[in-house]
C-alpha cells in the first residue's frame, strides 16, 4: 500500500513538473497580444530605415503579434528602400504593410516596400504605383523628342537607364513572387509608371486588404497565413490592442540633416565658422559652432549616395572663396563659383522624392559667399593703401627725443621706448630729429625743421 502511494507520488509529481515546463515553453514561444505600429510619413531615406529596423527590433524584444507599418510616401532613396526591404524579408515578426490615411500614397520606392510587406492593405482614398526608377544628374530629354522606346518609356540607347530599369523591374517582380501578388502589374508600375487606387489594386491582386483604420486592418488580416522568415504562420490579430513606436530624438534629427539642402547649409555654416575663428583667434563661439556643424553635415552626407568628386569640388570653390577674401584676384572668386556650382551639381549620383538639391539655395549660397568674398576683398584692397600703423613702416617720420650721441650714433626716446639710432648728419641731445627707417633694430634719424616763434614761413 505504501508503495503504490508512493508510485502515485511520483507520477502526480513528474506530471506536475511536465505541465508546468509545458507552460512556460507556451509562453515563451506565444506572442504578446499587440500590434506596433511604425509610421513612416514622408520621403524613405535614412531616417525611415533606421526608424524601422529599430521598431522591428523592439517588435522582437517584445515578442509582438505583428507589426504595422503605416506609410504616406512620395518614394524616395533606392539605398534605404532597398535596406527597408531587406530588414522586413528577414523579420522575424509578420508585417502588415498598410498606405494611410486616406488622401495618402506609396509612390515609386513605397510601392517597393509595400510589395515586401507580409500583408498589403490600402485605405480608401490611396494610390500606389509610378515605380519607375529616375536617373538625376544625367543630361534631361528635350520637350517634344521622339526618342522615347514605347514598351518601356524610357529614353531609346540609354544603356545605363535600361540596367537600372530591368533591375527595379527584377526586384519587383522577385518581391511579387514571393508574396503571390500581381508581379505583371508591378512590371508595369516600373516601365510606365502604372498607379492604381486602392480599389482598382486590391481588385488586381496587388494588396490583399482595404481597410478603413488599424482595427478594421487587424479584424480582416486575422486567420491569414503568411511566411514569415521561411516559416507559415497563422495571424491571429482579431482585437490586437495597437501602440505607436515613436521615432527617437536621433530619428528625428536624422530626418532633418538628410535633406541634402540641410546638408550644404551645415557645410556652408561649418567652413565659414571656422573661418572666422582662424581670422579672429579666441572667438570660441565661430569655432564651437563651426566644428559641430562642419560634422553634422559629413555625417549627413555620408549616409547619402553622394558623389565624392562633387563634394571635393564644392570645398574647392568655397576654399578658393575665401582665399579670394584676403587675396583679391578675380580670378579665385570666379573659379571658386564655378567649382562650387558644378560640385553642387554633381553632389548626389542619384536624388528621390525629397531629396532633390535646391538650386535656388545653391545659387542665393554661391551669390552670398561671392558676395562676402568681394567684399571682404574690398575691404583687404582699400587697407593696403592705408598709411601702415604697426611696424617698422609705421616708424617713419616719427619723433624722437636724443638722450646721448657720439660720433654718428647715440640712444633716443622713441613712444616711450629707448633704440639706438644713427645719423649721417650732427647731433647733439637736445636737437629735434625724426625717423627716416628702421635697419636691425636701429633706428635712422635727420635732424628735423622745427620752427621757432616769430619766425615766418
């Protein structure tokens, strides 16, 4: 009897601890019941990657249902869509890719990443589509040419603009593949710059959803089953509670110095500061502030897709700028405009939605920095025709008081200071005399007219 109790012990015992490892192994492996939500709002650059590659990261730390990711984008880098893309096939959390609110859109690289998403879902009132790759900083086709291919729209012999082409179009179509959506559409979205609404593409088979808000979204993607980093998986979002993940503070300074425009401006500040801190020593501040903005602005640049020889071509113009400043050629102003113009021109190989170089900028900072060249110039030209105030130059013609001379040579007083002096003329202490020059730290001296009272001219 007392071994069958203890038999029974032992059982209820190992069940125990069985049930309770089942437990928790559920828990670990289950997921938190919520949705985060990233919102990308706004041209895709490299705020927009960093801000979703961390929210997926903490979607993971979190072990969340699903991920959102709400997007209002005119297009943008192909760099960071392409990062963009690459953290979203390797997530580990399913993502529901979703264009809105109504009145918003993914062009050109949000058509890209929306394809990518797990799960394409449109509000009413979107649009999506105009995919097709631009090439800026080549020469532009002329209004009215005929030198147009009509499968593909884009410029005939063009061979460079073909390979970026097929290539958007390979990437597109890879993408629709895998997430059994309309790769032909997307074919189209590339060549011809296709848009569709967010009816006509889910009646196309482009998204899988249209959906008025988050909870509308989340209620209807329930059930789904999507692959999710090699892996089938059922969604199970029906009453996901939703949170935003706020972009950080360094998020959000990423998406301001990005702009290029922001970029040249922090360039322009930083050389200039600098500048004036050299020119007057123990400003501080002009250099403080110069330094910092010199490296905000090559960071910004160093995460765009610039082109190094243009960067070096406008600090060329702007170096040649102030060398014109303090000395005035004409030559160095009008070479350093020119290399400032045409670095500027050249500073990005290629440009997005919102990532367009501002000539308006370009030229009001070329005609400034001229401007404040010339003058400073103006400025350096007029001071060499001054009488000089310091110096050996400066000495002449100046009074001196003689304290002792002797065969040509004694010590006089001269601004409060004792010199030696020389003279090819007598003098005795007492005699006026002024400085005709300086030679080795001795000074030479001419008797000098002084006139008495009474006497006339």
């Amino acid at each position: 009897m007392k071994l069958a109790r203890l038999a029974l012990f032992v059982v209820a015992l190992v069940a125990a601890a069985a049930f309770t490892a089942s437990s928790s192994i559920g828990e670990d492996n289950g997921r938190a019941k919520v949705a985060l939500t990233v919102v990308i709002d706004g041209a895709i650059g490299p705020a927009s990657a960093r801000q979703l590659k961390e929210g997926l990261e903490t979607a993971a730390k979190r072990n969340a249902s699903v991920v959102i990711l709400e997007m209002n984008t005119p297009g943008g880098l192909v760099t960071s869509m392409r990062e963009m893309i690459a953290d979203i096939l390797a997530s580990p959390i399913a993502v529901i890719g979703y264009v809105a609110p109504s009145g918003g859109h993914a062009a050109s690289a949000g058509t890209y990443i929306l394809y990518a998403t797990h799960v394409a879902a449109m509000a009413p009132g979107t649009n999506l589509g105009a995919a097709t790759p631009v090439e800026f900083g080549g020469t532009p086709t002329l209004p009215g040419g005929d030198d147009k291919d009509k499968k593909t729209g884009q410029p005939a012999g063009d061979p460079m603009m073909a390979k970026v082409t097929n290539d958007a179009v390979a990437l597109i179509r890879s993408l629709a593949e895998l997430r059994g959506r309309n790769a032909d559409w997307g074919e189209k979205a590339v060549r011809e710059a296709a848009s569709l609404s967010a009816n006509a593409a889910l009646q196309e088979h482009v998204i899988d959803l249209v959906a008025h808000d988050p909870a509308d979204l989340l209620q209807q993607a329930n059930g789904r089953m999507v692959d999710v980093a090699g892996k089938k998986e059922v969604l199970a979002t029906r009453e996901l509670p939703v949170e935003v993940i706020e972009p950080g503070w360094l998020i959000r300074l990423l998406a301001i110095i990005t702009d290029p425009n922001v970029a040249v401006i922090l360039l322009l500040v930083g050389v200039y500061g600098l500048v004036f801190e050299f020119s007057s020593p123990g400003m501080v501040a002009p250099g403080v502030i110069g330094t910092v903005a010199l490296l905000l602005g090559l960071y910004a640049l160093d995460l765009l897709p610039i082109n190094y020889a243009g960067l070096a071509l406008m600090l060329l113009g702007l170096a040649f700028l102030v060398m014109e400043a303090f000395n005035p050629t004409v030559v160095l102003g009008l070479g350093g405009l020119v290399a400032f113009l045409l670095g500027a021109a050249m500073l990005l190989r290629v440009q997005g939605p919102g990532f367009e170089i501002s000539w308006l900028l370009i030229s009001t900072a070329a005609a400034l920095t001229l401007g404040l060249a010339l003058l400073t110039g103006s400025y350096v030209w007029a001071a060499r025709h001054r009488p000089s105030r310091v110096g050996a130059k400066a000495m002449n013609g100046l009074p001196v008081e003689i304290i002792d001379w002797s065969a040509g040579e004694g010590h006089v007083f001269a601004q409060g200071e004792r010199w030696r002096a020389r003279a090819d003329e007598p003098l005795a202490p007492g005699d006026s005399a002024e400085v005709t020059g300086v030679e080795d730290l001795v000074l030479t001296l001419r008797r000098r007219n002084v006139q008495k009272p009474g006497e006339s001219q």
